[in-house]
C-alpha cells in the first residue's frame, strides 16, 4: 500500500475495512 500520498484514514475507516476483510475470511474460512 502506498501511504505516503494519501491522508491517513481515521481509526474508524481502519477498523470497519479490516472488519469487513476479516468477516471476508472467515466467510472463506468456513466454505466448503
């Protein structure tokens, strides 16, 4: 990823995308 250029997200965005990635993988996870 490249920070450098961008604004930093708030604590907030950080979390509800890391939540959604997570729920994605746990999703994968559990599939057959």
């Amino acid at each position: 990823m490249v920070g450098a250029e961008f604004e930093v997200p708030e604590p907030a965005e950080v979390q509800a995308a890391a939540g959604a990635v997570g729920k994605r993988l746990r999703c994968a996870g559990k599939a057959p």
